[in-house]
C-alpha cells in the first residue's frame, strides 16, 4: 500500500481507469461475437462503432482496429450482407440576397 499521497491518488485513478477499459473490451467482444454469430450489415456497423470507440478512448491500437474492420468487411462481403456505409446528404447551397449598401451622398463645407 502505497504512503505518499500521490501514489494513493494513482492507485484511485488507475483502478477507475481499469475499470472503464474493461467496460470497453467487453462491449467490442459482445458486439464482434454477435457479428460473427449472425452476421447482418446492422452486426456488423455495430461491431465496426465498438471498434471505433475502443481505438477512440486508447483500449486498442488503431491499426489493430484496422484489421479487425478489415476482417469484418470481409466476412460481410462473404455473408454478402455490406454495411451500410454513411453517406453525407448533400444540400443545394442556399443563395443569401445581398444587401444593397445606400451610396453615401458629399457633403460640402461651405467656407
């Protein structure tokens, strides 16, 4: 057990930390072995989002991550069921009317 109090703050946050990694390496193999149990597009964007996040929050390398969505398309494409890929709606750009700016009118000083 750890005397300075600064080690025991890193003992708090090390277990906390412990605990949230845990939390994120057992969603991503829930959601891969749901995958791979039934293999779906909706498993697999899921499987895919676990991944993401797992990589977002430092549980897993991204490379690692990589591969493991690689596989996964792979599988997929094998299964014949793609996942749904996100496409950004493109909106036809709004014109804004210009406001006409009054012209500014001379004045003359009379000396």
């Amino acid at each position: 057990m750890p005397i300075i109090k600064s080690a025991k703050k890193r003992v708090r946050v090390a277990s906390k930390a412990a605990i949230r990694n845990s939390k994120t390496k057992r969603s991503l193999r829930t959601a891969i072995k749901a995958f791979h149990a039934n293999i779906t597009a909706k498993n697999a964007d899921s499987a895919q989002s676990a991944l993401d996040i797992a990589v977002k929050k430092g549980v897993i390398h991204k490379n690692k991550a990589a591969r493991k969505k690689k596989q996964l398309a792979a599988k997929a494409k094998q299964a014949k069921a793609t996942p749904a890929k996100k496409t950004a709606v493109k909106k036809a750009p709004v014109k804004k009317p210009t406001a006409k700016k009054p012209v500014a009118k001379k004045t003359t000083t009379k000396k």
